[in-house]
C-alpha cells in the first residue's frame, strides 16, 4: 500500500513523463496525422492551379504545334483544320521512329495538300535529332525544320535554321521545294558522299544525317501518298509485312 | 532580431547565395548563357522563396519540430509546381526556355536554407523580404554572369529580352559571326563564377583593411 503511493507521488514530480510505448505512438500518430493534413492541403492547392492553368496551357501547346507546322508548310496551303485531321503512325524503320508519331494532313478546298510527318536521325553527332518533314501531294518537300537534336552548339547546329549563321538562306532550306524530280534519290546525298546537298566544311556529321533521314522518309512516303490522305481521321495506319 | 536593412545586405552581399555560400551552381551554370534566362530564372527563384519563406513562417507554430524538414519540401515544392503550372500558362515563350529548369528551383538548396535558417524563426513579413532578397540577390548574380557569358560567347547584350518584354531588342555588340565556345559552355561559367567571387573577396578584404586602418587612427585624438 505504502510502495504504490509513494510510487504514485516520485511519478507525479515529474515534469515528463518517461516516454512509455503508448505515448511514442501517440506522438507518431498525432505526427503523421499533421503531416497528412499538410499533404491534403497542399495537394488541394496544386490541383486548383492546375485546373485553373489547363485551358492555357492546352492553347499554348496546340499554338506551338501549328507553329511548327506552319514553318514546314505555309498556311495558305491548307484551310482544313489541320491538328485534328491526323492519323497516327506505327514506330516505322524508315522514319527512323521507335515510337508511333502523329501525321497531320493539309487539305485546301477539300483537295489533298500535304502530309506532315516527323522523322528521327538516328545518327546525329550526339544523340537522335528530330525532323518535321512536309511532303506535298505533288511528291515534292514542302520544307524541313529540325525540332529537336543535341549537335556541338556553333560546329554541326547550323542544321537549326535559328543557330545557322546564315540568315538569308539557312542550310536546311535546301529541302524546299525539292523532290527525287529535282534531285535523283541516288544523288540525295551531302555532297562529300558524293550527293548534291551542300555542306559546311568540317562538320559533315550532322548535315548527313538529316539529309539521309530526309530521303528515307521521303521514300517511305512517296508510294503510301494516297493511302495516307485516304484513311479515316483518328485511324492508325496499319501496314501489311 | 535582424533589421530589414541587415536582411538586405546580407541577401545582396554579406550573405550572398552564389558570392558567399556557393550555393545553387545547377542553375547557376546551366541557365546563364545569356541575361534574360539567367535572371528570370533568378527572379522565378526570388518569388518562390519569397513564398515559401512567407508560408512557412505564417504555419511555423503548427510545425512540429521532428516532421519540420518534410513539410519544408513539400510547402516548396508545391509553391515550384505552381510556378511552373501559371508560367507554363501565362508566359508560355519563357517557359519553353525555363521550363526544364523551374522543376530545379525544388532541388536548389538556398530556398531550404532560407526556410530552416530564417523563416522557422522570424515573422512572416520579415521572412517573406528575407527569403525575396536573398532569390534577388541570387538573380543579380546569375544576371551578372549571363551578361558576361553571352558577351564573351557570342557577341551579344540581353538577347532574348523580346521574349519577357516585347517591343525590347537585345544587342549585337561585336560582329555577328562572332562566337566563342568556352563562354557558351559549362566551363566558361566556371571560369567567369571564379572571376566573380575573387573580385567580392578582394572588396570584402579592402573594406575590411579600411576598416581596421579607421580603427586604428580614430582612437587617437582622444588618446591625445
């Protein structure tokens, strides 16, 4: 009787309690509890931004993609609503593409334009460079702009018509306008392989590899012109072996 | 208590991130290839540690001590995700330049320094101005250095401005062929970042000798 009253009173003079496992689990709990509350809060607070930026967001990007449409093909060579007559490709070998891509077709006055597609050079300088090609329904480029690529900054860039010193005809222009009519598909080459696409002296690399994978893509194209502006919107183009 | 005027210098010099502390080289050499990249980002940075300074400080009586670290991060990064979202949405040309680098303001540990060391201890007014000229002092560093490198690289003086202020150009300073691939590269910011911080220690030092040399003469005439 004595012990536990004496018991009773040595825990009642201390300040703390020694911290027993019932009240470290307290503790975590009510711990864990606010940081829960933190995450709810925060989490909430990022989710009304994004559904407050999204339709700006979808605008940009839908404006950036026909900006990039528009600097291959010109806009008064179509009048259809060109981001969404699209079909999307299977990952291709010739065009160098290991994932499917999205082909945009121009149309004006209902007549077939142009096709827009990407290619990827798989043997840039650095790393993979990307091309958006415009094919028109003649068989000719439109024109190609590189999209994305990893080349020595101020060596083999020049391929991006922004870094390319020369402004007044940048290099990549070459592929305005032209076809395997103008330039035979065996003469689609740099000229140091013995081709007819020019080439700044010393940086060979890159240059060759967006002229090949130009003319690869232009070949795969050619012969499915009419298949491609054939088939439904929306629809993969699905190829026989 | 710090006073709002210690706070400033010591955002802006005494403390400087990049000048004193060497803090936030990712940004610093990835993003300073020309001024107007290199000092948005700065400022991107001012605002959210501005933000996040403010929001700790104003919650810091509801922060337990030992979960205090977790919910520092995720108050900043939640603040950079919002950045990022209205950036992405409101100045789309500059995000498509910072974009890839806005992320990284989470990962620069300044505006966790700033929280821990300031915010979870000072007034919410006080931490918002100390956490804003501390990313200040942060941009003028970096627009500093951008200046230098696109000068040095490739000829040229706030190019790009168009991008953030339409109607502004930037300015061909030497002939447009130019082009030096050291000022473009990593390495150049480096070299020129060196530069930097001996020209600070070397005016830190003067100011300190002309000090003490001040110390030395004044006691005198009451000596005498």
């Amino acid at each position: 009787m004595s012990q536990e009253q004496t018991q009773a009173s040595t825990l009642s003079h201390d300040d703390i309690p020694p911290p027993g496992e019932s009240s470290i689990l307290r503790i975590s709990a009510r711990t864990a509890v606010i940081l829960l509350w933190y995450c709810i809060a925060f989490t909430a607070l990022m989710a009304a931004t994004y559904f407050a930026t999204k339709p700006a967001i979808e605008a940009s990007a839908a404006a950036e993609k026909l900006q990039m449409i528009n600097a291959v093909l010109s806009s008064d060579r179509y009048d259809n609503e060109l981001l969404k007559d699209t079909i999307s490709l299977p990952a291709t070998a010739a065009l160098g593409t290991d994932d499917s891509t999205t082909l945009y077709r121009a149309r004006k006055n209902g007549e077939a334009s142009a096709l827009i597609l990407e290619a990827v050079a798989p043997d840039g300088y650095s790393g993979k460079i990307r091309l958006i090609l415009a094919v028109k329904a003649n068989g000719e480029l439109a024109a190609v702009r590189v999209t994305e690529h990893k080349e020595t900054p101020g060596l083999g860039d020049y391929i991006d018509p922004k870094k390319d010193r020369n402004k007044t005809r940048p290099w990549i222009t070459q592929f305005n306008d032209v076809g395997f009519e103008q330039i035979p598909v065996t003469e689609f080459k740099v000229k140091k392989d013995g081709g007819r696409i020019d080439q700044m002296s010393g940086a060979t690399i890159s240059p060759r590899a967006v002229t090949n994978a130009v003319r690869r893509a232009l070949e795969w194209t050619l012969p499915r012109r009419e298949a491609l502006f054939a088939l439904p919107a929306g629809q993969t183009l699905e190829e026989k072996p | 208590m710090s006073t709002y005027r210690e706070i400033t210098a010591n955002g802006l010099w005494k403390q400087n991130s990049i000048l004193a502390q060497v803090l936030g080289m990712c940004p610093t050499l990835a993003v300073t290839t020309n001024f107007t990249n290199a000092f948005s980002l700065g400022l991107a940075t001012a605002f959210v540690m501005g933000m996040s300074n403010g929001a700790v400080s104003l919650l810091r009586a509801f922060i337990p001590y030992e979960i205090r670290i977790p919910v520092f991060i995720l108050i900043i990064a939640a603040l950079v995700t919002i950045v990022d979202l209205s950036m992405n949405a409101w100045t789309h040309d500059l995000y498509l330049i910072l974009g890839i680098f806005i992320p990284l303001i989470v990962t620069n540990c300044i505006v966790l320094a700033r929280v821990e060391a300031f915010a979870a201890k000072n007034p919410a007014l006080k931490s918002t101005w100390d956490g804003f000229i501390m990313g200040f002092g942060l941009a003028l560093v970096l627009g500093v250095l951008g200046l230098a490198r696109e000068f040095v690289g490739q000829g040229t003086l706030f190019s790009g401005i168009e991008v953030v202020i339409p109607g502004l150009h930037g300015i061909q300073v030497l002939p447009e062929d130019y082009s030096f691939l050291l000022g473009i590269l990593p390495p150049g910011a480096f070299i020129l970042l060196g530069f930097m911080i001996a020209i600070r220690n070397w005016l830190d030092a003067r100011a300190t000798a002309a000090k003490a040399a001040a110390a030395r003469i004044s006691p005198e005439p009451q000596a005498g």
